[in-house]
C-alpha cells in the first residue's frame, strides 16, 4: 500500500544559502525542506498547527530548555552562525512556536516542532544523542514529580486488542514494501545487524544480518528436520535462512503487505514445501515445536498483553524445546513512565508499542514457566545500524518522494531513526539476545 502525496512539492533551499547549509547533514545531504504553512493540516494536524497559547507553560519551556541547550551547547543563532564550531548544533529558526509547542507537549512537541521546520540541525542524531545521555537534566528534579500534570496518557485506542494489533501492524509496517526498501539491506531485515568491525559500512549489513539470524538460530539447534516458529514474520529473512537450513518453518505475522513478499521470496527461493507463511495473531498459533524465535516483536505486543506474548511462547514450545528471543529493553523506571506516557514515537510511528525491561522480560518469563539460559547484549551495534538506515534512507529521498511520501513524512522517518540511534548510543535503550526454556529457576 503506496500512500498518496500529502503535500505540494518542498521548496528545497539553495545549497549556497544559509538555511541550505544548516540543513546539509553529515554525509552532505539536505533535510526534507518543510514551511508549516504548507504542511497539510487533514494529515498533519498537530504538525500544522500550533497547539493552544499557554504563556506559563511557554515561558517555563523558554528558561528551562532553553538554559539546557546553552548548557549542552547545543544552540547557537539562527540560521547558521559559527558553523565551523566543534560538535552537533540545534538550530532555532522559529523559537517562538518551538517553546510553545515544548511548553505544551513536552518531547511530542519537541519532535513535532522539528516535522513543522520550526527547527533543524547541521548532526540530528548527534544532537538527540546529547540530549538522550542528559535526559535526567533536562527538567529539575523538583518538577519531575509534577510529571503527570503535564504528560499525556496513551490514547485507549491504541491497545493491542486483536482488532487494535492489526490496526497499529497495518501503520508501521504496512506503509509501503517498496519504502522499507529504500533504505533496508538487499535482506529487508528489519532489526539489529551483529557487525565485525566498527564504524560499519552499508556493503557489510547483508552479512551482518545474517550473522544475526545465525547466532538466533544456533541459539535454539534449528537445522534439519526442526520445527520451527517464527513469531513476527519480517519480509521472510530468517524464515529463508532457517529453512535453507533444512528447518520447517511456521511463521507468523499481522501485516498483509509482509505476508505477501515474504511469500513471494519463499517461492522465488523454492522453499515453499518448507515455509508457511501465515497472516495470524501471535495469540492464536498452533501446533509444537523445537524451536521458536521472535526478532524484536515484544516491542510491539504492549505491556497488557506480554503475559499472553509469554504464554504463547510456552505454549507451542515442545518438551525440551528452546526459544531465541532478540528484544530492545531499557531501563526499569524508564520503562514504566513510557508505559504510561503518550510518546512521539507511540503517536507517529509504533502506536500501542512499549520497549521492555530487562526485569519485565524476566518477571513474564518466569510467570510462563520459563526460564533464561543465555542473555547478550549487543546495543552498539544497533546505533550502527540505525546510522545506515539513515543515511541509506537520506540518501534515497528523491525515491523516497516518488513513491508518494510528503516532506513532513520524510522528516518524522528521518526523527524516528535518528532518535532510535541516539537511545542506543547514549546506553539509554540495548538489545539483547535471549535463549529460554521451560522450567524456573530453583
């Protein structure tokens, strides 16, 4: 599903100007240039508009934030004073509706402030990764505990019902094969690579992930004949890789339009006799196996419903079985104000998501009946693979626009993955690869 184009045609800045040289990234290629009176206000709304006057929430967001991004040294005048000045640079091209909108809405302004172009920096991932390693001093810890005066809870609506799953599947990933493939590797894995050497290069991320997809699938012994599930199907990588195995693959997955390519490959590849792609809920799998993995889908499941993720797991685990599991996890305390928090990243990009503990994985696992034998983390390489997907996906803007997606959309995506990177880097998020089993700890 292709969407259609939101908006006229962006105004790119010269690459001579001032504004076009605050907007070249690292790498030299523009942002996605956005005026807020051209955004589309029917599919950006809160992008469109500014939120409500508030002129003591305002203020309060001018002298806290702002004294933050002068301690950080993050600032400097718009549009493009002293670009010569060592480390990332945040650049204010309309404070006004910036503080306005950081005032009312916290970070989910902070983020929307940047789609308006009310904002811009020359390193957007080098910025949000400041910001991500000094989150605790953004606001004083006195204020802190007036949080919930100000955070927005998590819309009803966004709960992973059966219904509400398929709903939230279908706005992730579901937006376009062909988008994902702009910037994914010739696999489409859509999770962390496992790399070799750092800085990682964009022409090692198709073995990288198949180093990834390895160790899972060492992990749980899949090989010839072994029954394996596959919670959280991707575009088929490890489904593929598994049955080139010998393996006999069952996997699973809400979206229509993964469900479809995956297919596609599995016929291409000719393994059809040995996978089965299914388009069904985690909660309604069937049969046994050896062997299950599920790659980065707790993410997705809500924290209301990993007691029947868990469940799941056992299940259709058979006697003796083992299951990989590869999860982002974050902090405990983080954890449970996220949970509880409507998010940028809940509202424009994984609606009904929440990243789990580490101390969350363990407690579900346990009520399940099941048990840790092996937990590595690798939340490094995950910063490297986010920076390619980025500046893969950068890179292929012009394709990224033929293919229907407006400016703002560009500019949300290009947030999105600059955020997850900055969590990874900052050590504020990991991800980690698990081996369980049946039984609990004695």
């Amino acid at each position: 599903m292709t969407r259609p184009a939101l908006t006229s045609e962006p105004r790119p800045q010269p690459a001579d100007s001032p504004v076009g040289a605050c907007l070249r990234g690292p790498a030299g290629a523009p942002a996605a240039a956005v005026r807020r009176a051209d955004v589309d206000a029917e599919r950006w709304p809160d992008v469109a508009r500014l939120p409500p006057p508030g002129p003591v929430r305002t203020a309060v967001a001018r002298h806290l934030v702002g004294r933050a991004l002068e301690r950080m040294a993050l600032t400097r005048p718009s549009p493009c004073a002293d670009v010569t000045a060592a480390g990332p640079r945040l650049t204010l091209h309309d404070a006004d509706a910036f503080h306005r909108r950081v005032g009312r809405d916290g970070l989910i302004g902070f983020g929307e402030s940047y789609l308006a172009g009310e904002w811009d920096s020359d390193d957007l991932a080098g910025v949000l990764t400041v910001l991500a390693g000094h989150v605790d001093e953004l606001v004083p810890a006195p204020l802190r505990r007036l949080r919930d005066l100000w955070v927005t809870a998590r819309p009803a609506d966004d709960r992973n019902t059966r219904d509400g799953a398929r709903s939230n599947i279908r706005h992730h990933y579901d937006l376009s094969n062909d988008l994902f493939a702009t910037f994914l590797d010739p696999t489409l894995t859509y999770s962390s690579a496992v790399f070799t050497a750092f800085p990682a290069r964009f022409e090692s991320l198709a073995s990288a992930q198949h180093r990834k997809i390895d160790r899972l699938l060492d992990l749980v012994g899949a090989g010839e004949g072994t029954r394996l599930l596959e919670i959280g199907t991707g575009w088929g990588a490890l489904a593929l890789r598994a049955a080139a195995r010998g393996a006999r693959v069952t996997t699973l997955t809400l979206s229509a339009e993964q469900a479809t390519l995956a297919r596609e490959r599995v016929a291409a590849a000719r393994l059809t006799d040995r996978v089965d792609v299914q388009l069904r809920d985690y909660r309604d799998a069937e049969g046994r196996y050896e062997a299950v993995v599920s790659v980065e889908m707790i993410e997705a499941v809500g924290a209301d419903y990993w007691p029947a993720y868990f469940t799941a797991l056992r299940r259709t685990l058979a006697p003796g079985g083992r299951i990989a599991l590869q999860a982002i996890t974050m902090g405990h305390q983080q954890m449970l104000h996220t949970a509880a928090t409507h998010t940028f990243i809940s509202k424009y990009v994984f609606p009904g998501g929440l990243i789990p503990s580490r101390e969350a994985i363990a407690e579900h696992c346990a009520a399940a009946g099941l048990r840790t034998l092996a937990d590595d983390g690798f939340g490094e390489h995950y910063a490297e693979t986010l920076r390619l997907w980025r500046e893969r996906f950068t890179a292929h803007r012009p394709a990224v626009t033929a293919l229907g997606f407006d400016p703002v959309f560009q500019r949300m995506w290009e947030f999105y993955l600059a955020y997850s990177e900055a969590g990874f880097r900052s050590r504020y998020l990991d991800v980690r690869q698990l081996l369980l089993t049946e039984g609990t700890h004695r």
